[in-house]
C-alpha cells in the first residue's frame, strides 16, 4: 500500500531571508518570505515555523499565506537575531496541480547574513536562501 503513495517534489519554490528596513523601529530588520517561482497558482498555503537549538526550541508559529499567484512573493514573519544560531525551519504545504505538496526548508545556525545573501530578482534585494 505505501508504495502506491506518491509524494510530488516541490520545485520552484523558495523561502528567502531578506533584510529589510522597519520604519516602525527604525532600525533593519529580517523577514522571511515564500517565493512561487512556478508558472501557476499554488493555493491554499501553510507555513509552520520552528527553531531549535540543542535543548531549546522557539514555539511552533503557523501562519496561513493563502493563494500565492505564479512569480510573486509573501511575507510569513519576523526573524530576530535572537534565534540566528539555531536551525531554523520553515514548512511548507500548498495545492496545486489538484495534489498536495509539502517540503522543509531550513537556515542553519547562522546561515542568514549580509554576506551571505545573493540577489534574488523577484524580491529586488539580496536574500538569503533556505536550504
């Protein structure tokens, strides 16, 4: 039975680290977005964010996007500097294509950085991509 569950691979998908100004605070800040680089629609999309670190972890935050229309972007939240040096994970679920998909994405401690972001042209900026 397990062999006839086919689990589609997510492509054309990012989840991106930019660093941003917060006119609120007055001060840079990093947001972490969702990119669908796909040609079509992706509906319907959860976020579940966690962070862990040895023996802590940061509370599971679960953040509904909505529909995210082909070659756009959505902000999902806030990272603080706080939580750079643990394994920060985001998963992600959509439909589309009449199917479910699911993938994991991660920053590594301390993989979000000024030096380590490239530009990425859908968000205008430098961005850090998730593994």
């Amino acid at each position: 039975m397990k062999k006839e569950i086919q689990i589609p691979k997510v492509e054309n998908i990012q989840v991106v680290a930019a660093s941003e100004w917060d006119k609120d605070f007055l001060a840079k800040s990093w947001n972490v977005y969702v990119i669908n680089n796909r040609e079509d629609i992706i509906e319907s999309v959860l976020v579940l964010s966690r962070g862990n670190k040895k023996d802590r972890k940061t509370s599971n935050l679960r953040h509904g996007l909505g529909d995210l229309p082909p070659h756009t972007g959505a902000k999902v939240e806030l990272i603080t500097e706080e939580v750079f040096g643990y394994t920060n994970e985001y998963m992600v679920t959509f439909f589309a294509e009449g199917k479910l998909f699911d993938r994991t994405y991660v920053f590594n401690p301390q993989s979000i950085s000024e030096e380590k972001a490239v530009f990425i042209d859908l968000m205008g900026q430098d961005c850090v991509i998730a593994e």
